[in-house]
C-alpha cells in the first residue's frame, strides 16, 4: 500500500460561519420564494402547536372546544413572540413556540386535589389554566430579571465550544422519543413520509426549476401534501376501521376534531379564561421549567445562528434575547396558552435543511401564525394533520441541530483525553439520568422526587428531566474546574473570546444591532 503524503491529506479548517447557505440571516429571497419557506416554517410549528393541548387539554377536564381554542392562542401569542424575539431579541430567525419543558409542573397543577375534585369539566378546566397563568406570569420574571440584567451574560462568560458541544447536541438528540418512536405508532404512514422526505430534500436536491432548487427548498410541503393525502385515502377507504383506539389516533386523518371544534373568526385576547389566581407552591415549580426552557433555549440559539451562516451570538445579545423570552412567557400566562415558551427546534433544523436562514422568512411565518390563528377554522384545517407525519420529519430536523451542537468539536481539541473525557461524561449522563427520570415517572406515576413538598418534586424532576440542562450542568462544571489552568486553547477559548462581546468582531454589528436606529437608546456591551 502505497505511503500517503502529507500534501495528500485534506485538512479542513474550522470556520466561523457555515459555509453553502443561499440565504443567510439578513439576506432575503424573493418575496413569492419568502412566502412559499414562511407557510413552510408556519406548517412544521404546528406540530407542537397541537400537541401540547392536546397532551394537556383533556387531563385539565376541557373539551374539544377548549382544545381548537388553546391551540389557536397558542398559534397566535407564537407569533407575537417570533416577532419580538427576531425584532429586537437575539434577531436570529427562530420560532418562539410551546415548551414540553413546563408540562412536568403543569401536570402537578392538575393534579392539585382542590382542582381534581371539582365535578364539572368545563369548569375544573378554567380553574386550572388560570392556576397555570397564574404560575406564568409569575415564573416569567425569572427569565426576564436574568435577560434584562445582563446576569445570564455573566453566566454565559463561563461557557466554552467544548461545554456548548453537549447542550446544543443535545437538544437535538434530547428529543428522540418524538421522533422514530411517534413514527412507529404508524408506521405506514410515518415510515413513507420519513423516506420520501430524505429522498427529495437530499437525493434529489440538485432539481432546479428557473434556477431554484425546488425540491431542496419545499420537500417539506410537498411531502406532507403527498402523504397527508394518501393518509386520508387510507382513513376514508376504512382502512382504520377495526383497528386499535391508538392506531386510529395516531393514523387518522379525522381523529383530531379541530374544525368542528373551531370558530370561523376568533380573536385571542389576554385574560380570556378569566383572571389568573396566584399560589406560591405552582409558582416555584413553574421556575423550574423556566429554567429548563431558558438553558434550552440558549442551545437553540446557538444553534440557529450557525444555521443562520452568522457569528456566535455575544453575551449581550444572548442576554436580551433571553430576556425577550421571558415576555414571551409573560404572554402565554396572560392570554392562556397552557405552556410557557421556547425556541421551535424542529424550525432551527428547517434553517439547515433548505440552507436558507433569512430572517424575513420566520417573520413571513410569524404572520402566518397570526392569520391562521384568526381565521380559526382555515388553521384547524392544517392543524389536522396526524402526528406521525411530523413525527418522521423530527427524526430529521432534530437531527440536524445535534450535528450542529457536534460540530463545535472543530474548535476544540480532541486529542486530548481531558476534552474526550468532558464531552463523553456530559453526553452520556445528559441522555441517561433524564431516560432514568422519564422510566420511573411512567411506571411510578410520580417522579424520583416525591416528598411532601410538591415544588420541591417539581423542581427536581423537572429539572432533571431536561437532557440538555443535565448536559450544561455536567459539562460547565467539569470545563471550569478540571485541569482548566493550561486548558484554554483546548477548550477553543482563543477563537471564542472575539464573540464574547458585541464590538469583538465587526460582523456582530450586522447581524445583531437593533432596528429602528435603537441601539441609540439601548447601547451594546
């Protein structure tokens, strides 16, 4: 075998920006193209949008009128959010959708016995989503003070790549029970959808009409017509018929109820269930998934911004983003959306997959939120869409984002055992304790925490439930304190220090000043 020269071998440098993006963060298609990727966007995000209440809706006592109207609030505060958050948050093009981090102390909520003794549904349901409100509202000011403050930038300092590599992967990999999972609940359905996609989007995406790569940009709509077609043909035909409840749930097309359940025109407004009621004991508990969704939220970041082919967001803009989260969680307790908010990592991973990262495009989707939401039975029509469906597209995108959270191993040093050592325990453990805490609440119906506190156990539980906070508590811990001292250019601090601070690179100032000229008012540190 013959000997490999040096000059042979390929060395790939590691970059600050990822490269072969058409769009990038503020550079913008054509406005029908922008359109077309908005409704896009706008369609992945109803995949939670619907989930959660309808997770969360039935155990509350509410009906399929309660359903069709939490979800169109739920649509329509996503979009107000998206707007904030990309306006004059971190400006990265990311959806601010529901949170499955929040429903660990929601359910303790529902399970207060001064709710689950009161006979009527309908009235036990708007007892609890004002007690859930009432946690919201209050809980929100933690994200807020954090943002706002500039305190979660001091805690951000202590981040390195090397303990960003874990969180951001794991925000991906932390989510695999919705994907393949889901699927084969349906497997004829799912299992088609997951291939057809990765076939157009990847295989074919070289097919271009008039010059745009038509299948790489829009598989996702064209696989979830295609399938959500053949889907109905298969529950229309009686395929169904005989089949187990869960089978019909997760294959149906009809299964969902949501536009009979929905009004022609409906507009959210704060307050619609009533006036929120305030406890102490669900209000420390919400804290906890405040802070579940603030570490989870900042991986999405990080990872949209190189999905967006921009700079590492810095400490400030990280900062204000997360306080602008904190609104948007101020929001959900005031109009009632049953779930506090996040970042949508399906969305970030559709950044990836068409590699176009504009931010006008999740502004177009934002609007779509708004209209849909409005016009409820038009949105209900699109919310139908069976589970499995997106179930196979998640298998995807959130695999997407922990390839991203992976690549932060570029900057760092690999060669080193200290490093192997760091990404390996935090990877493992950020997979294996929350697995460990989802086993016992299943089978125990209660988490490992179960003392006589109940925000205690809320916090416990919720907080550990939560692969990537595992993940950043494990790896910040073991990157500042083991062998730090002579570490700094292992850990990738050297390229890392330009984006601490908003001036420490020129390129910061494009993709994150504030419109309008504010940054008059509010000047960047």
């Amino acid at each position: 075998m013959a000997e490999v020269k040096p000059e042979d071998m390929v060395h790939h440098q590691p970059m600050d920006q990822l490269q072969g993006f058409e769009y990038c963060i503020d550079s913008n298609p054509s406005w029908g193209e922008g359109i077309a990727l908005g409704f896009q966007h706008y369609i992945l995000s109803l995949g939670t949008a619907v989930m959660i209440p309808t997770l969360l809706v039935p155990l509350m006592g509410g009906n399929d009128n309660d359903k069709a109207k939490v979800v169109q609030t739920l649509l329509f505060v996503t979009g107000i959010k998206t707007l904030l958050q990309t306006l004059f948050g971190t400006r990265l093009p990311t959806i601010m959708g529901g949170s499955y981090a929040y429903v660990v102390p929601i359910l303790s909520i529902i399970r207060d016995p001064s709710f689950a003794q009161i006979a009527d549904g309908h009235t036990r349901f708007l007892q609890t989503m004002r007690a859930i409100q009432g946690s919201l509202i209050v809980s929100s000011s933690i994200q807020i003070i954090l943002g706002y403050s500039q305190l979660w930038a001091i805690c951000s300092r202590f981040f390195s790549p090397l303990g960003m590599v874990p969180v951001v992967a794991l925000v991906g990999l932390g989510l695999f029970e919705r994907g393949f999972p889901v699927v084969g609940k349906c497997v004829e359905i799912g299992l088609p959808m997951l291939i057809l996609f990765v076939a157009l989007s990847q295989y074919l995406k070289h097919v271009n009409i008039r010059h745009i790569p038509v299948l790489e940009r829009f598989s996702l709509l064209m696989c979830i017509a295609l399938v959500w077609v053949y889907a109905h043909i298969l529950t229309a035909s009686g395929a169904y018929k005989h089949t187990a409840l869960v089978t019909q749930i997760n294959c149906r097309t009809d299964r969902a109820n949501l536009i009979s359940s929905s009004q022609w025109i409906s507009i959210p407004y704060p307050l619609q269930w009533g006036a929120p009621t305030f406890s102490a004991d669900h209000a420390f508990g919400m804290m906890a998934a405040v802070m579940v969704s603030l570490i989870e939220t900042t991986g999405a970041f990080k990872a949209a911004a190189r999905l967006a082919s921009a700079t590492p967001p810095p400490a400030y803009v990280l900062s204000r983003g997360i306080g602008w989260q904190g609104i948007g969680t101020l929001l959900d307790g005031l109009f009632g959306t049953g779930t506090g908010s996040t970042v949508s990592v399906e969305n970030v991973g559709l950044l990836g997959s068409t590699r176009v990262g504009s931010r006008r495009v999740i502004q177009i989707s934002a609007g779509f939120m708004i209209f849909f939401s409005i016009l409820g039975k038009f949105g209900a029509l699109f919310a139908s869409i069976p589970f499995t469906i997106f179930a196979a597209i998640y298998c995807v995108m959130f695999g997407i984002v922990a390839a991203v959270g992976l690549s932060f191993m570029q900057f760092t040093n690999m060669n080193s055992m200290r490093n192997l050592f760091i990404i390996g325990v935090s990877l493992f453990l950020g997979l294996s304790i929350p697995e460990y805490f989802s086993r016992y609440s299943t089978s125990s119906q209660q988490g490992p925490a179960h003392t006589k506190a109940g925000w205690f156990n809320d916090y416990i539980n919720t907080i550990f439930s939560s692969p990537p906070t595992v993940a950043l508590f494990v790896a910040v811990l073991l990157d500042n304190t083991l062998d730090v001292r002579d570490a700094a250019r292992d850990r990738g601090m050297p390229w890392w220090a330009r984006f601490r601070t908003f001036r420490g690179d020129s390129r910061n100032e494009e993709f994150y000043t504030l419109p309008f000229n504010l940054n008059r008012f509010f000047p960047p540190t």
